[in-house]
C-alpha cells in the first residue's frame, strides 16, 4: 500500500535546492497570477477529433502543491485531456490557464517553457542515446549549464536506479527504468507542474509501487502533479484530489480519500467490496 505513507516515508530532498520550489523561466509571469488562482485549469473546454466531440464543457483544475489524479475507462477522454493541456489539440471553445495566463493555442515546446513538464504514455525516449544523453534532452530549453550540471546530479540522486544505468543506452533498460528516466527528464527542464499519462502502464508490480513512491516525493518537494491513470486504486493512494471522467464529461470529482471509499467508485473502477478493505 502507498496512501499516506508514501508521502511520509522517504525524508525530502529539495529538487531545486535551498528549499526552494521549482522555478521556471516564467518566474516573473507566474508571480502575476492570483493567490487564488489554481495552477492549471481548463474551463468550459470542448475539443473535437474531426466531427467527434471528445471532451464536454470539460471542467477541472490543480492547485499548486497538489497531486490531481484524472481517472476513467478506455476512450473516456483522459489522454485527451493530456494532449489539451499540452498543446498538442487545440479545443474549439473554452478556456486553459497556467500560473495566471492563458496557454490556449500555444505549441507544445511554449508550454514547456511555461513550466509544465511531460511524462508521455509510453515513455517515449531516444532508444539509441544513453539515459544521460536523454536527461539532457530534458533541459534543451535551458541555457544555464552549470544549473543544468547540478540539476542531473540531484536526478541521479532522487532517482538512484537511473544514476546506476546512466552510460547505458536507453532502449537496453527495462520498462520501469525507462518509466524512471522519463519523469528524471521532464523534471529537468525545472516545471512547476508534471503532467503524467499513464505512469504505471506495463509495469511490474514492484516498479508500480517504485514509480508512485517517486511521485509522492516529487509533489513534497515542490511540483505539481496531473496524472492521467486508468488504475483508480493506485491513483487515488497518493492523490490529493480526483476527476472521474466519462466519454468526455466529468462525473465525479473530490478529495482523492472520499472518492476511493465511494461505492460508484469501487464498483466502477476497484472491485466493490474487496476495494472497500483497501480503502480502509
């Protein structure tokens, strides 16, 4: 189980250090925005595949500081969703806000440099590149090396496994070390938020557990965490907040411990009454 404990057990490390939360080059935008106002948030959002509506005034947002878990079925718009915040879809109406602006319309490598970070489905890497070579290419917007430098030492500090497998070529290691050098790679481009789709997909079940006491400890030092996640259960142990989303509407949404002990949820999603032990 990792619930609460994941987010106690390992003692923090700032990523950025001297305690600081993550900077982004934006810094000075980001200190524009509201105290009120939530990290990223999608409002009224409505996006299209051709003539195939996929998200229905899509309404859901994450404050700074918080993991939001976005759950639902195969087809229920979630990855979708992904690729909204993302840039990689353009909505046909509604509204996308980070850190106080508007980020509709922008291209995947502006929100990047906004401070939004990407752990695709699929992990995505440069197979033929050595895990330190894929870090880098985490950190191509950036133009403090020395930064940078450091930055790759506290990675390989935070993910141990990785700073094991760091001359290796990337498509030689296995599915959970890859997971590892996909979230070490976004976080090298310092984002204030991480958005992940599908983090645990094809893992065993011991990286599964790795992977998510990873996340726990990022989001206590310093990043914001949207996950995308079929597995309810997983992601609901270490999420703050949830969506629950069905053919591109939300139909559920609260705190992630309510909306694991809801009876919609675990016989959706959890297995009904034996997810309802779990719970407690």
């Amino acid at each position: 189980m990792i619930g609460t404990a994941a987010r106690a057990g390992l003692a923090p490390r700032p990523i950025w250090g001297d305690g600081d939360a993550a900077p982004s080059p934006f810094n000075a935008r980001a200190s524009t925005a509201r105290s009120d106002e939530p990290l990223l948030s999608l409002r009224k959002v409505n996006s299209f595949y051709g003539p195939v509506q996929a998200h229905f005034d899509l309404d859901l947002e994450v404050r700074a500081g918080q993991i939001v878990s976005l759950l639902g079925g195969n087809a229920s718009g979630k990855s979708t969703t992904m690729k909204v915040v993302l840039g990689l879809l353009k909505p046909r109406s509604g509204e996308v806000r980070f850190n106080g602006q508007s980020i509709l319309g922008l291209g995947t490598p502006q929100v990047i440099r906004r401070g939004i970070g990407s752990v695709p489905e699929a992990r995505r890497l440069f197979p033929a590149m050595t895990v330190r070579e894929n870090l880098l290419m985490g950190a191509y917007a950036r133009s403090d090396r020395k930064a940078v430098a450091e930055d790759l030492e506290r990675m390989l500090e935070l993910f141990s496994r990785v700073a094991e497998r760091i001359d290796f070529q990337a498509g030689t290691l296995s599915g959970g070390e890859q997971q590892m050098v996909a979230m070490a790679r976004a976080l090298m481009g310092r984002p204030r938020l991480l958005c992940m789709d599908e983090p645990t997909m094809g893992l065993s079940p011991l990286y599964v557990d790795k992977v998510l006491e990873l996340i726990a400890q990022i989001n206590r030092q310093g990043v914001s965490v949207f996950m995308v996640e079929q597995n309810a259960s997983l992601a609901l142990q270490i999420a703050h907040h949830g969506y629950v989303l069905q053919t591109g509407r939300i139909v559920l949404s609260g705190k992630a411990g309510e909306l694991l002990a809801d009876a919609r949820i675990r016989d959706a999603y959890l297995g009904g009454a034996d997810a309802a032990r779990t719970a407690s």
